[in-house]
C-alpha cells in the first residue's frame, strides 16, 4: 500500500509540473508530511471501492475457435462456476451446448462480497465446415451491435444514470494444438477482429503436444501474428508505465497460452485438484509446471481486467464513436431512426 501511495503521489507530481506553462495559474505540489500531518486523501480509494462492492461491474468475454476445443469448459474452469444458457438461475447447472449460433450467457458471481455479471458470448465452431467463407460476419456484427447500442445510450437526452455495457472486453481466439502454424483462417478471423476487440489467443488441448512441441509451436504463432501484423492484447502501444511495460513483455512472451481446460476434481498427495486424468498421470489444470491456465487466468482476471475495460471504452469503442459520428455527417435523428450497423460499421439504411 505505501509503495501504491507513493507511486500515485509521484504520478500527481508529474500531472501538476504541466500546469506551470498555464498563463496566470500558480499551483504548488505540497506533500502530506509538509505540513501538520495526515489529511485522509488516501481514504477516497476505500470510497470508490465501497461503490463498486455495492454496485458491482460487468465484464463480457467472447470464446471463438472451432468446435469440439473446450472453449465452454475453459470458461467454466476460469470462473469456478457453471456457465449456463439462461441467466443465473436457482438449481440450474445445465452447461453450454455445442454451439449453433451466437448464444450470450450471463451469470452473476460473488467473492468476498464483490459482484460480478459475467457475459459469455459463445460463437458458432468454424474451421470444420466445407465453406468458410466469411464465417467471420456474425461475430465482427455482434461485436459492432454492441458498440452501436452503448452508442444509442449514450446520445439519448435523458440517458440512464448508468449505462448497461454488453460491449465485448475481451476475446479468447482457441487455436487447435496442431503443432504447426497459424491456418489461413485463424489469420483471417484475426485480423478483422483485432482492431475491434482485444483478442488473447490460446492454444486449446495442450496436453496433445510434448514440452518441446508446443514451444515450438508457441514460437511459430507469434512469427504468424508479427509477419501478419495481427494485434493481440496487451498491445505494445498501449503500455503507459514503465513497471506496466515490463508485465506486459512478459506476458507477450507467453503467449499464445497453452492451456487445458477441466471441471474435474481429483486426489493428489492428499490434496483436491482441478485436473484431467490420463493412463499416464494426473494433468493439474493450475500448476504452471503442466499448462499455463493459471497465467490465463491470472492476466483475465487477477492483474489486467479492469485495463481490458479501459482499452475497450477509451480506445476500441472510441475508435467505433469518432468512425460513426463521422460518417455522413451522422445526427442524432438518424442515430435514433437507422437501423443495426453491417460488419463494416456503416448503416444499412444508407447503403
């Protein structure tokens, strides 16, 4: 806490060296020990966690790949839980189906009395079919829908004191355990779904691959996404700090993650385990040693799921906000009165 504090007083410092250069303003920063001691400054931060705890927040993660590679067990491994088709609902507990057709699924979760409502957004399997052709339009439609209806709230003139936000914050892209590269399709779905939102790409069934496969195969997939220019989060750009700077190239390291996804208990060394079970052993879903779950886990939601919401709002949906607002002029009247954007973001009603 005291290096957070310190590190929020050097930031203040830094925003209040530019005031200065302000003709006829005269502001002096004034540590807290300069003068008659504590103030309470600092108790702002308890407040604004107090709210959260009441109000609670969203966070809305898409799973996209082909069938047939665990993206709903994956969910349901990361959150604990059981993901369900209906909102939460009392006693049931059936899981996601294979999936036909984009299907949300909202569920709410309570830990040490923080609210969450996650939104899992499941996506058709593609990769599998004869035609893929643009497999990728309902996907890149929902996505932009989404921004298109924070939009419409946030242009209305009595709008809600607080927005529902169904805005996708992140997209985990599975990528089956070939051990090869990227297919032409990844590259493609990718590409068009980077600048839109942030994509973490993982490979699905790690446990098919031997150590040194599936660090060859990590290796490979990062070459694909740089010779492709393919955005995956968190962006090199994007980084504002240095000690963020230093995470962030960790984690670009790393990935895409190798993952395995259970929601299997088993015995080991007298302990309970999330694993799967093989003739060969026990495969622990949350020791690094085995998959890289847990770094998956760890970046989604312990260290960067609020900077996932930040990107989303202050820069993916912005980059959506300043292209609308720009095109042909666009009003309020025909905000109110067009129909859902296409794919490409432009208004039907003007084509």
């Amino acid at each position: 806490e005291e290096r957070e504090r310190k590190h929020e007083v050097e930031n203040l410092r830094k925003e209040l060296e530019l005031y200065p250069s302000v003709p006829g303003l005269q502001m002096n920063f004034v540590g807290g020990a300069d003068l008659f001691g504590y103030v309470g400054i600092e108790a702002v931060l308890d407040q604004m966690r107090m709210k959260t705890m009441k109000a609670g927040f969203e966070f809305n993660i898409m799973v996209v790949g082909q069938s047939g590679l665990g993206k709903s067990t994956l969910v349901n491994t990361l959150f604990k839980s059981k993901i369900s088709r209906k909102s939460c609902t009392p006693n049931y507990e059936e899981k996601i189906c294979k999936t036909v057709k984009l299907h949300a699924v909202s569920h709410v979760i309570e830990e040490k009395g923080v609210k969450m409502k996650l939104t899992v957004v499941d996506t058709p399997g593609f990769g599998d079919q004869i035609n893929n052709e643009n497999c990728w339009e309902p996907i890149v439609k929902y996505i932009n829908e989404q921004y298109e209806k924070f939009l419409r709230e946030e242009l209305n003139v009595n709008r809600k004191r607080r927005i529902p936000d169904s805005r996708v914050h992140c997209c985990i892209y599975f990528l089956p355990a070939t051990g090869h590269r990227l297919r032409p399709i990844d590259v493609e779905f990718m590409k068009r779904l980077g600048k839109m939102v942030s994509i973490v790409p993982v490979i699905a069934k790690a446990d098919t691959l031997t150590v040194e496969e599936r660090q060859e195969f990590k290796e490979q997939i990062r070459k694909d996404l740089d010779a492709n220019g393919i955005c995956v989060y968190p962006q090199e750009e994007f980084d504002e700090d240095p000690d963020e700077r230093l995470l962030n190239h960790r984690i670009r390291e790393s990935i895409p993650f190798a993952v395995v996804g259970t929601d299997q208990e088993h015995q080991v060394n007298g302990n309970k385990v999330l694993g799967r079970k093989t003739k060969w052993g026990i495969i622990e879903v949350e020791n690094v040693a085995h998959c890289e779950f847990a770094n998956l886990r760890d970046l989604l939601i312990r260290s960067h799921l609020q900077d996932l919401k930040d990107v989303t709002h202050n820069i993916l949906y912005e980059n959506y906000r300043v292209r609308r607002l720009n095109e042909s002029n666009i009003t309020f009247s025909e905000l109110e009165l067009s129909s859902w954007p296409t794919e490409n973001g432009t208004d039907k009603s003007q084509l």
